[in-house]
C-alpha cells in the first residue's frame, strides 16, 4: 500500500496520514497541507527544470528567411 500519491496538482496521502516537517530534536515544525504543497511544488520544480535541461537556446539564424 503507496503512503502518497499524486495527481496533476497536489500530493494525495493515504486516509489518516500527514506529512511533515520534524526538526532534529523531534519536534514538528509544520504538517499537514501546507508541507503537502511545499514538497508537491519542489517535485514539480525540479521536473520542470531537468526536462527544460534538455533544450538548446534557438538560434536567431535558424529563422532567417529562404531567399
């Protein structure tokens, strides 16, 4: 059984868990929703950016017009 899934726009956790944010002492820091999005939005990030990795700027010559 997957603890957390996800669906196009947010995290989706398994009925009566919650992620969160525990400092080294144990203490929580933050849960809930709002870690959800934080890790959602991060994940996205870095999808984005590998898959953009990937292009090579257009080169103004590319577009010059056949004579």
């Amino acid at each position: 059984m997957s603890l957390v899934s996800a669906t196009n726009n947010a995290l989706v956790m398994a009925p009566g868990h919650r992620l969160a944010i525990i400092n080294e002492h144990g203490q929580v820091v933050e849960q809930g929703q709002a870690v959800e999005q934080q890790v959602f939005d991060a994940m996205t990030q870095q999808v984005i950016d590998q898959f953009c990795s990937r292009f090579k700027p257009l080169n103004p010559a590319d577009f010059k017009k056949a004579a």
